[in-house]
C-alpha cells in the first residue's frame, strides 16, 4: 500500500476522496430520482431513506438512538426531518470496513 510519502494519499485524505465519490453518487441519484434537494444539499427523511436503501421507520429509529446519519430538524415540504448528502455520505463512508 503507497503511503502519503510514498506519493499515494493519506488515510484522511483516501476519506475523503471516498466521501465526495459517495456524496456525488448521491446527489445524482437523487436527482434522477426527481426529490427535492435544497440549496445547501438536504433532503427529506424519506428520500434519504430511499438513498440508503432502508425503510423510513428504519432511518427514523436509527436517528433517535443516535445511530444514524446527523440529521437536522429543520424540515422542508412538510417533512419534519432533513438530511444533508455531505452527512449521509460521511456517514456511509464512516461504516465502510476494511480486510486487512
């Protein structure tokens, strides 16, 4: 494995590289999936669902024992809940495990 010395990319920056792939496959999918994106990047809580594959209740749960994606409370549409792409894709990153 090339190191940050040897010319390849530091482990925070291989983060991080992964992080902005993750957070632009996304956005595009939610586009083509037409859901509402707002300026800064947010989307209902049921649309991140969708994004991450799991049920609406699912995500909900995993926001209020603290094990989901940071979600914000200023909803939008008459959602209640939003979510950044930014934080859905930190968080996806975040989980990613890796063999040795």
């Amino acid at each position: 494995m090339l190191t940050a010395s040897d010319g390849g990319t530091s482990p925070a920056a291989d983060l991080a590289n992964r992080v902005a792939d993750t957070a632009a496959a996304l956005l595009a999918s939610a586009r083509d999936a037409g859901m509402t994106i707002t300026g800064d990047s947010r989307i209902k809580e049921c649309d991140a669902a969708v994004l991450l594959g799991y049920a609406p209740d699912t995500l909900a749960k995993k926001r209020t024992q603290g094990s989901g994606p940071a979600a914000y409370s200023r909803g939008f549409g008459g959602a209640r809940i939003s979510y950044r792409i930014d934080d859905l894709a930190q968080w996806i990153e975040a989980g990613r495990e890796v063999e040795d």
